[in-house]
DNA sequence: CGATCGATAAAGTGATTGCTTAACTATCGA
DNA sequence: TCGATAGTTAAGCAATCACTTTATCGATCG
C-alpha cells in the first residue's frame, strides 16, 4: 500500500498514460480531437455499453483529458488539449536524453578515431 | 466506417500507453535513457523484489520499447528510442487536429468580424 | 399529463495486474 | 571446486479493471 506511494511523484503521468492504454477511450479522444460531442454519441461506435462507455469517459476526466458539461439532458465533452501536452512533454523529455547521450558517444568515437593513425576504415 | 477499423486493434499502442502508465516502468525507462544498464541496477531503486521488477521489464519489452541482450550472466537492457516515437505521433496527431479545428473555428470568427463585405455563406 | 430519451447509479462478475515468497539455473571469481 | 552473484521460473494472492444487467433520475415533447 505504501509502496507506489513511494516512488509515485506523479500521479497525473500515471492516469494520463493508463488512459490512453486502452482503445476505446482513445478512439473517444480521438472523436472529441475534432470537436465537442455528446456521450450517446462518444459511445456509439464502442462496442459495448452505454454505462460501459460513461465508465471509460470517467477515467478520461479523472485524468484531465476530457471535461464535460451538462446541458439540458445531454452532457457535452470537450477534450482538454494541455493534459495530453503534458503526456507529451515527458516522451520527448526521454527523447532529448538519449539524443544527448548518442551525440557523446559519437563524440567519443570520433576522438578515438582522431587517435588512430593509419587505419581510418574501422568497421 | 473508420472507426470500427480503429476501434478493432491497435495493439501496439495499446501495449505502449499501457506500459507507460506505472511509474516503476517509467522510472525504468527514465534511467534508460541515459544508457544501457543490467536488471538488477534496474530494479535498485525500486521498491520491490526483483522479479517484480523483472516483471515490469518484461512488459517494457513486450510493448516494444526495450530490448535486452545477455552477455555472460547479465541481461544488459537498452531502450527502443522508435517505440517511444510512435506514442509521440500519435499525440501530436490528436494535436494537430485539434488545432486544426480552432483555427476554422477563428477563420469563422472573423469572418463575422468582418461583415463590411458579403458573404452569404450561412451553415 | 405520461412517454421517451439521455444520462447515471448500483451491484455483480470474470479477467488482468502487481506484488510476494520460494526454489532453481547459470556464470564468475578465488 | 566452492560459494557468491545475476537472473529466472513458478505459484499464489489481494486489488483493480472492464465490462454486464438492472433500475433509476431528470429533461423534453406529444
């Protein structure tokens, strides 16, 4: 119990990326990328229920990606682009550290290179 | 039409977002990305055994974001910088799809901002 | 009004996760 | 060769997940 307590800094990260693991809250994700829609619609190209599909919409807002408000009888959604940046941030946060690190050791290569005398056709 | 084809498997990214979504595998993959490392020196700082962290490496490589090579009795694991990307793409194209909806949407604004001129193209 | 449509709550179920301990294999160093 | 080191396998268990069905609530409309 205090295990992922531990080491879990950010839960944001986790509930973003969790969401996205899963096909049907990304295909609502990506219904909503092209504007608002109601839940009846989110959930009807899911194959699966409609309290099934609320379930999905929930984690989607419990991970800030989409918000929702009620009109009427109907509840419209939006998508809440900042939370995806964030996901995004850390990937190329990843991306950037090991691009430096293959610019050292391409560094290092070339001065091992440098070093040799005679043999420039190495590998 | 699409969508049923979207929604029937993308199991990849499924794997991926899913694989991202605990922070033992990112803190994995955040060490990663600094260089190639042993399981062992992996699962150190995590607070678990080491086949739970072995577990956890597994499901990195079966998303496909490291590979693993033994060289005598240690497994040396390395990051998949391409895996990784294609999480990104898919991020970035929800982006661009919905920037490219608020900038209709803005089109659309001043063009009913600038009504000195005719348009007559009601929607 | 009553019927219906959209959304939601509640409860239950089978599968999957995340972790543990224990035992076991293979390699390395002295 | 012996014992420590690095990893691997297996079994088991509690919690969570992804659904389901059923029953409801509130808004809209004939």
């Amino acid at each position: 119990m205090i295990v992922r307590h531990m080491l879990n800094q950010m839960p944001a990260l986790d509930r973003l990326f969790h969401a996205l693991g899963d096909p049907a809250r990304r295909a609502m994700i990506e219904r909503l990328s092209r504007g608002p829609a109601p839940v009846t619609e989110l959930a009807r190209p899911l194959p699966m229920s409609l309290p099934a599909a609320l379930q999905h919409l929930g984690v989607l807002e419990t991970a800030g990606l989409v918000r929702s408000e009620k009109i009427g009888r109907v509840r419209v959604c939006t998508i809440e682009p900042h939370a995806l940046s964030l996901a995004e941030q850390w990937i190329s946060a990843r991306r950037s550290e090991w691009e430096q690190r293959l610019d050292r050791l391409g560094d290092y290569l070339n001065t091992l290179d440098d070093k040799g005398d005679d043999d420039g056709a190495n590998r």
